[in-house]
C-alpha cells in the first residue's frame, strides 16, 4: 500500500506515468504515441472531453507543447505525479504500452508522423534562425549539455566547412519546426544523443552519420533508421577522456564526453556525400 493517502478524483483518468517518461527520448518515442493512440481509441467515450491526465510532469516546453498545444489538453485536466504520487479515480483507464522501453515500434512512429507532420498543421520552418542557411545537411548539435558533452565540436564544424553544413540546436525550435526541418533534410550529422530522436520524421533515403564515443553506443536509433529507410552510417571517436577521470567526473560511459576526431569526421562525411554524388 502506498505509504500516503492517496488522491481521491472524482473523473476518468487517463493513467501514463512511467519510467522516465518526462525525458525527450522515452518522451516523444514511447510516451506521447502511449497518449496519443489511447486517446483515438477513445474518441466516442463519454468523458474523452474531460477526462484527466495523470503523467510525468515536467516544465519542459516539449512537454506543454505536445499535450497543451497538439492534443489540447489544458493544465486543469494534468495531474502531476511528482506531486500526486498515488491516485484513487472514479474511473482509471490505463493504456497499453505502443512499445517495448527503448525500442519505438512501427505503429509508434507512424503516429508520430501522422500527429507532428500532418500537413493541415504545417508551418514553414524558417530558416533565418538556423544561421541563415537553407541548406538540407544538418549538424545536430547538443548545445551545452554538460551529460555527453562534445569536446571539438567547433573545430569539427570548421573542418567541414566545404560541405555547407548547417549547425543547429534542435532545443532551441519547436518540436513541429524539429519534425519539418529532419522530414527535408538529406543528410543529419549528429553526436549521439536525444536530438536524433527526431531522426522518426526524416524522409526514406536520408543519410545519416552518428557519433559516438568507443564506451557507449546503444543502439537506441537503429530501429528508427530501418523502419524509417535511412541509409545509417557509425563512426566510433576513437579517443575517451583520460582513464584517471573517467571515474572521478563522469558515473560511466554513457555521460563521459564525445570526443571528436576532426580529421575522423571530416573523411566520414566526405565519404557519404561521394556515395551519394
């Protein structure tokens, strides 16, 4: 039993709090399509006007922009669960997973390009905040992350200059201006990361190069590229941060730094676009 009372709501309840579903990964791949086509199914109930959510939570603007924005569904009807650990409905709907944890399915992505991509919806991206470059190769950059941080990034950027590719930070745009600006792009270089979650939106055919450092590359976007048709390309940063800080600064491979081998990247990339020539 719980070890408080728990909230007693007097309404249909929509029940959604899972492991780390406040995170943009397991957010936007497995959360949101969860919501989403539970709420399809539900489209003739009685109560699909007012029933509440019971989620994460979070003050991310993904989050609000996602179930305030898209699916309309006002602060008043959102039930915190940092807040609400433990709730007591009238009634409580609890909706299968689309997914297993970690591994989008077919049926997940598709909703998730039907929902962020539908063209009744659509906005032209504009490219005059992303540098002043309309070009459709991308550098997906993570910003100023201090978990995986990228060591020589501007210097990677400088070396890769002949290729006009264009640097973004996809948190800094909305998540419909993400799905827009992946869905036209031809090529997506990207330090591996949450950024590349939006890889679900890109168009079949577009060639993508992941970078990742040799202690950690889970295979997290693997199954985006196969389903989605994206040619997927890896290319393993040869170089981790000295083994006497490894253990001191970081808690494992998975939050040390990337660190990038500029001549590495440049020969990569160079490589894809002859391919592609």
């Amino acid at each position: 039993p719980p070890p408080i009372k728990a909230r007693w709501v007097d309404a249909t309840v929509l029940a959604v709090a899972d492991l780390s579903a406040e995170i943009y990964y397991h957010w936007l791949l497995e959360n949101l399509p969860r919501i989403g086509l539970a709420l399809e199914s539900l489209s003739n109930d009685k109560d699909i006007n007012s029933l509440l959510l019971w989620h994460n939570g979070g003050e991310s603007k993904f989050v609000a922009e996602g179930l305030q924005v898209m699916l309309g569904l006002k602060p008043h009807r959102l039930i915190d669960a940092r807040q609400y650990p433990y709730i007591s409905a009238r009634r409580l709907l609890v909706p299968a997973f689309p997914s297993s944890f970690g591994n989008p399915s077919a049926a997940a992505q598709n909703w998730l390009r039907r929902f962020w991509l539908n063209p009744d919806l659509s906005e032209t991206v504009n490219y005059a905040n992303l540098s002043g470059n309309s070009n459709k190769r991308l550098w997906l950059s993570r910003g100023d992350q201090r978990r995986r941080a990228v060591w020589g990034e501007v210097e990677a950027l400088e070396k890769l200059q002949e290729f006009n590719i264009c640097a973004v930070d996809l948190g800094g745009i909305s998540v419909r201006e993400q799905a827009q600006l992946l869905a036209g792009a031809e090529l997506v270089v990207a330090p591996h990361g949450a950024a590349m979650d939006n890889l679900v939106f890109a168009s079949k055919g577009t060639n993508v190069l992941e970078l990742h450092q040799p202690g950690y590359s889970p295979p997290y976007f693997h199954g985006i590229a196969a389903e989605q048709g994206l040619n997927f390309h890896s290319c393993e940063q040869p170089q981790r941060p000295p083994a006497l800080f490894q253990d001191l600064l970081w808690e494992g491979p998975g939050s040390e730094p990337i660190h990038l081998d500029q001549a590495l990247v440049h020969r990569s990339v160079e490589l894809i676009i002859k391919m592609n020539l």
